[in-house]
C-alpha cells in the first residue's frame, strides 16, 4: 500500500516521507472503499446536476 501512497502523493505533488505515507495508507484504504460504496449504487434515471442546490449565481457588473 505505501507504493500506492507514494503514487498518489507524486499525482497531487506532494512530498511524504515514509512515516507519512505509512499513517496515511489506511485513510487512503478508506476513502478507496466508500469509492467503491458509491459505485455500487444504483443511479439509473437520475438526472445528473453540476450543483446540488438549484441557485443561481450572481454575477457581478461589468
């Protein structure tokens, strides 16, 4: 699993040292598992959104 932290942390661009990497592997486990939750979830005939709230944003004057 440190080898998939260390390739995350390179993607973000962010430096780890090993201690790092070692306490973060079970979060990144966990995050990887509720991805995996909400995979399985059944969305056919939802219709997506961009925004879960339906308002509208005030533009400002030119």
């Amino acid at each position: 699993m440190d080898i998939d932290v260390q390739k995350v942390a390179m993607l973000a661009r962010i430096r780890l040292i090993d201690e790092e990497a070692t306490e973060l592997a079970p979060q990144l486990s966990s995050i990887l598992a509720y991805v995996d939750q909400l995979a399985a979830v059944d969305t056919e005939g939802v219709t997506p959104t961009a925004h879960p709230h339906d308002a509208a944003m005030p533009l400002r004057a030119n």
